[in-house]
C-alpha cells in the first residue's frame, strides 16, 4: 500500500476512459447492488466491460498512470495532442473522476485547464473574482486583500464590471490565470491556454509562476513551448497515449521527447511522397489512441531510458 505523505498529488493506477463519437441519449441505468458489484469488478479488471472490444466507442485517455507530486515540487508535463494531459489535470483538481485507480490531491487547488475553467460566463468579472475566491475557502476580506492585484495583473480595469460572456479569450485567460496565481492556491494547476493570451502577458505569466515556485508552492505545468516547461520545471512528465513515456529530470526527458519527434517525422516523411502532406503523419499531430484495456496491461512495457 502506498502513502500520500508529503504529496501534495498522487495518481495511483489511473486509468480515465471517454465515450467516442456522438453521445446517445440512453436510459439511465438503475443503481442496484447488482449494477454497483458489476462495476466495480470492471473496474477491478477481473469482468470483461461490456463494449470495451477494439473498434467499441470508448478511448482511453490514461492507461494505468502512477505518479506523485511532492509539496513544493514544479512539474511540467509535455506530450503530443491527446496524449492526456489536460486530462491529467482535469483529474488532479476533481474536474472529472478517474474510471479506476485513485487520485489524492492535498491543499486548495487554483486551476486554468480550459479558458473557462472556474470562471462563469455570465457573471462579471469582479463578481468572478468572490465566487472563486470563496469556492477555494478564503473569507471576503482576503479577497479584498488581494483584489486590486489581481485587476492590475489581468489589466482589466475598464471591463472588471462587465460580463464575462463579452471578453475576448484572452481577457478570460487574463482574469482566469490572475485569480488561480493570486488567490493563495497550495498547488497551481496549469494548461497551455496561457497560448491565447499576448506576448507581454505570456511572459508576466512565467514570472509570477517563476516567483509561486520560488515560494515554495506546488506547480503542475502543461506546454507544448519547452523552453517554458524547462524554466519552470526540474521534473517532467511525458505522456504518450495516455501513459507515462518517461518521468525523470528536465532535460533527460525533453531530449527523449525531442527524439521521438524527430523519429515520428522522419517516418511520416518516408511514408508520404515529396511534398505532399494531409498532417494526418504530423509529428506534432494528434498521438493514435491506444486501444488496450485494463486487463491489457501486461502487453505494455514502460520505456527504460529514464
Ligand atoms: N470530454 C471528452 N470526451 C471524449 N473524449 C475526450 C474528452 N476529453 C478528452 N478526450 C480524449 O482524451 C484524449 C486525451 O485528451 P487530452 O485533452 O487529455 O489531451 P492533451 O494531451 O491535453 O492534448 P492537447 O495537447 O491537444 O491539449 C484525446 O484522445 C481526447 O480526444
Ligand atoms: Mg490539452
């Protein structure tokens, strides 16, 4: 058995599946002690899931994922599209559950996963600022405390009485990103939406990430910009279709990302004639989906590099 102590995340044999294509409608299935003992012995691995054959309509976004984060750690986690790691975070701050396996996480959770994550479209911006602030646990006169701050780092001031439903992205990134880095979070979970904000923005972002982690908070830090990623980050994550492909210092485990690419674009080119490309073999591009099943899991080694 493990122990969480310490950690401010842990993820425990993970596995995270979603429904492929459109969702149909269906009768909702009865809870009953049946229903309940089938499931958990799916979950388990020991009954085969009902749907669950290759070409059924599910994918698995996490594939028995096992980490810990420690309190005060910074980590980055890098990956292809659809490698899982938006999902990852969605996990980390009870976006969304886990299909099985466990996720503990310690301490109040400041999160930017989606351009609207925490913030509600039809509320103002300053009325966005009390909601968040309460729903992570701070009395009224802290966010008072901190108020002006984070209107000055959003440089929001002429909107910060107007609906959120009319900024642009970026002013939502702008208020998002300025209430979870200001709001005294214990981990700072963050995506790659920080994109949709500008250069100058971008860049006061990375500092005031820079300045928490110096502080000694814990920081989870998804980016396709790697220069980024090494900056914040000693540690890094890389996922690819949904399992940990390397987890190791900066460094190391960008260099085996590097190499990957470079191998997966060197393989698309061979594949495609000179000059033409449908992006469907991008390097870059989305990862295929890997299609095996808890009680697949002995068929995957994890690599040994790192
Ligand atoms: N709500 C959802 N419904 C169905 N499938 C989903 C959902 N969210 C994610 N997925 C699928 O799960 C997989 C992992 O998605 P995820 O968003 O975690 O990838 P990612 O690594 O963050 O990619 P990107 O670099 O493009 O942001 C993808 O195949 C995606 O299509
Ligand atoms: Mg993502």
């Amino acid at each position: 058995m493990s122990s969480n102590h310490g950690a401010a995340i842990e993820f425990e044999h993970v596995w995270k599946r979603y429904r492929l294509g459109e969702y149909v409608r269906r009768k909702r299935r009865r809870r009953t002690l049946k229903s309940e003992l089938t499931l958990a012995l799916e979950r388990s691995g020991l009954k085969r899931v009902k749907g669950e054959d290759l070409g059924s309509g599910f994918i698995w976004a996490l594939a028995d994922i096992s980490f810990r984060v420690e309190e005060g750690e910074s980590v980055g986690i890098i990956g292809p599209n659809g490698s899982g790691k938006s999902t990852s975070l969605k996990l980390a701050s009870r976006i969304t559950v886990p299909w099985s396996g466990r996720v503990h996480a310690r301490g109040r959770i400041g999160s930017l996963i989606e351009i609207k994550s925490g913030i509600h479209p039809e509320l103002t911006g300053r009325e966005n600022i009390y909601l968040y602030g309460t729903i992570l646990g701070l009395r009224r006169k802290e966010i008072k405390k901190r108020f002006e701050e984070i209107v000055d780092f959003a440089e929001l001031h002429r909107y910060i009485d107007t609906p959120v439903k009319r900024y642009s992205s970026g002013m939502e990134v702008r208020l998002g990103f300025s209430v979870a880095a200001h709001l005294d979070p214990e981990i700072l979970l963050v995506d790659e939406v920080l994109a949709v904000g500008d250069e100058s923005f971008q860049h006061r972002c990375i500092e005031r990430m820079d300045q928490l982690r110096a502080t000694g908070q814990t920081l989870v830090f998804v980016s396709h910009v790697l220069a980024d990623v090494r900056r914040l980050c000693r540690r890094v994550i890389y996922l690819d279709r949904g399992m940990i492909r390397a987890d190791g210092p900066a460094d190391d485990v960008i260099n085996i990302y590097l190499n990957d690419v470079a191998e997966r674009g060197a393989s698309w080119r061979e594949r495609m004639p000179a000059g033409v490309g449908d992006g469907s073999g991008d390097p870059n591009g989305p990862a295929e989906e890997w299609p095996s099943h808890p009680r697949a899991r002995a068929r995957y080694s994890r690599d040994p590099r790192v």
